[in-house]
C-alpha cells in the first residue's frame, strides 16, 4: 500500500511537471496557407500531389508537415498520406514546394484519375522557432531547358534549370542544395524537384558554385497540355550555418523565378480542394494529453518495476524519391 502511494505521488508529480512544460502557442498551423496544388499519376501508379506553402505569420517555422487524403467521386476515403513541406526554417512571407505520394485503393494496381473524386489537405505541424537558415546565398544566373541524353542525371525530356549560386555573406555554408516549383502557362503548380548536394560541399564566402534541377516525372514530350511547364520558382537551402534572432525582410522572397515561356503569377489551383487549417489551441490540447498519456505510462512502469525506453513520435511519411535522395547523400 505503502509503495502504491509513492508511486502514485510520483506519477502525479510527473503529470504535473509535464503539464507545466507544455509550451503554449507552439505550433503555428493557422499561418501555413497552402497556396496551390496539383496532382498526377507517374510511371508507378502512384498518385502525386505537389504544390506551395506559404509562410503568412510572423514566425520562422520548422519543420512543416501536410496531411492529405484522396477522396472517390462517391465520398469514401481511398487514400492518405504526409509529406514534409521541402524546406528548413521557412519565414515570413516565404513560399516553399511540397510533393505527397499516395498509394492506389487496395483493389487497383494503380491509380486512374477517374478515381479520384477530390483531394484534401491540411498542415499538420508547423512550430515556431528563433532560428533561421544563412540567407546570403543567391542564384545569380538561371536559365531553363529541356534536358537531353547529354544533360545527365536521366533528365532526357525532362524541364532543367541550370544556374549558379554564389555565397554573397561572410560566413561558410555547408550542404547546398535548391529546391523548386514548376508551373504550367496558368500559374498553377505541376511539378517540384530537388537537387542532391552540391560541391563543394563547403560554400565559402565570395565563392560560387553551379546547379541542375529538374522537375520529378514530367517528360514534356510525353505530359498533356496542362503539365507543360512554363516557368519555375527556385529556393536555396543550407544545413549550417543556422542563425538565431529574426530572419531578414530579404529571405522571404523566391530566389529566382521565370523561365523559358513568359513567367505567368502563380495562382490556387482548381484540381482539388484545400481543408481548413489546425488551430493552436488544437495544438496545445493534443500535447496535453500526450503529456498525460506519458505520465501514466511512468506510473504503471514503476508499478511493475520494469525500465523501458519512450516510444519514439511517429515520422511523417517520407516518399520513396526522398528515400533514394537520402541514401545517396548517406553515401557521400
């Protein structure tokens, strides 16, 4: 009886600490709008949806993961899925690409898009933070093409931008890579793309180095008319060196944009509809019950004096194209 008390003094004590810790206000979902999105079946049969974030809080956030489910025409569920918005620390008033893969209805090998009645997102996880990426690194020159056999990289038929970035601060940035959107000649999103990282690995200052990108899936002599890509807008990333305090006006905007038609303004997308967004207090409320959760599962740990290790939080899905990207980047 003795021990049950010291047992449940404790398991209460740890809910209590727990729930004094919660950080409120942390999650800043309502400030990510998904600002357009489009989708596509690949060579796979999977199901693809790309499109843009947008940062229009007043916080950087990090990271920003979505959510979807893909609907049939008759209402049901067929399909979820989660992806990580391609970008580390984004600012306000930034914009960012995304790519979601879904995997077809158990009784198709495939998608068809007569399957597909209406597609839903939302953002999921999008914390606040004082840190922001190095933001002197430019793209100085771009220019766009459709790739050959010579191109490399198997970019035959696919959309390329070639360009060079030059680290135009004071401090050395490691690991740079770009990121990308591609739109079609209404501005709506239909591709995005990623770049390994580039070499030299360590971008000193005043140096510059040279990039290909290319939109993932879409052969422009193979895609219809709507996912003929017209223009593109580009965003350096870096892994160091990340800075505190408040990210510069400068960083928010797209690195570069345009491309080998006249550029046209993005704009939402029609293909599919866009859920609302979770709210703080949503936010809040879920950490709570975890902290609960955990402070019970201490309880009944030292009731049946047995040690065990906290379960690790679920990671959101990472598709198979970021997968390959991590091992070969693993490999260097």
């Amino acid at each position: 009886m003795r021990k049950t008390a010291v047992y449940l003094f404790v398991s209460l004590s740890l809910l209590s600490l727990g729930l004094s810790l919660v950080p409120r206000g942390i999650s800043q979902t309502q400030n990510i709008s998904i600002i357009g999105y489009g989708y596509y079946v690949d060579e796979n049969g999977m199901l693809d949806v790309v499109g843009q974030v947008q940062n229009v809080g007043s916080n950087t956030v990090n990271p920003v993961v979505l959510q979807g489910v893909v609907f049939a025409p008759g209402g049901a569920a067929e399909s979820t899925s989660g992806a990580k918005v391609w970008v580390s620390y984004l600012t306000p008033g930034q914009k960012a690409p995304f790519y979601m893969e879904f995997y077809p209805p158990q009784t198709s090998s495939g998608w068809a898009l007569s399957y597909i009645g209406k597609i839903t997102l939302s953002v999921a996880q999008a914390n606040a933070t004082s840190s922001y990426q190095y933001p002197d690194l430019k793209i100085t020159s771009s220019s766009a093409s459709i790739g050959t056999a010579a191109t490399g990289e198997g970019y035959q038929g696919a959309y390329v931008v070639s360009g060079v970035i030059k680290n135009t601060g004071t401090q050395p940035a490691a690991n740079v890579t770009v990121v990308g959107a591609f739109f079609n000649s209404t501005g709506n999103v239909v591709g995005v793309g990623y770049t390994n990282y580039l070499t030299p690995t360590v971008l000193e200052p005043s140096a510059t180095t040279t990039f290909q990108i290319a939109a993932l899936d879409l052969n422009q002599s193979q895609v219809p008319l709507n996912l003929k890509i017209y223009s593109y807008s580009l965003l350096v990333q870096t892994a160091a060196p990340i800075l505190q305090g408040t990210a510069p006006a400068s960083s928010a905007s797209p690195t570069t944009s345009g491309g080998a038609s006249p550029t046209k303004s993005p704009s939402t997308s029609t293909q599919a509809a866009v859920s609302s967004k979770n709210s703080i207090d949503t936010a809040f409320y879920a950490i709570a019950i975890a902290v609960v959760i955990l402070a019970v599962a201490a309880a009944v740990a030292l009731l049946v004096l047995r040690r065990g290790e906290p379960s690790k939080a679920s990671k959101p899905h990472q598709t198979v194209k970021e997968a390959r990207k991590a091992k070969k980047q693993k490999a260097r």
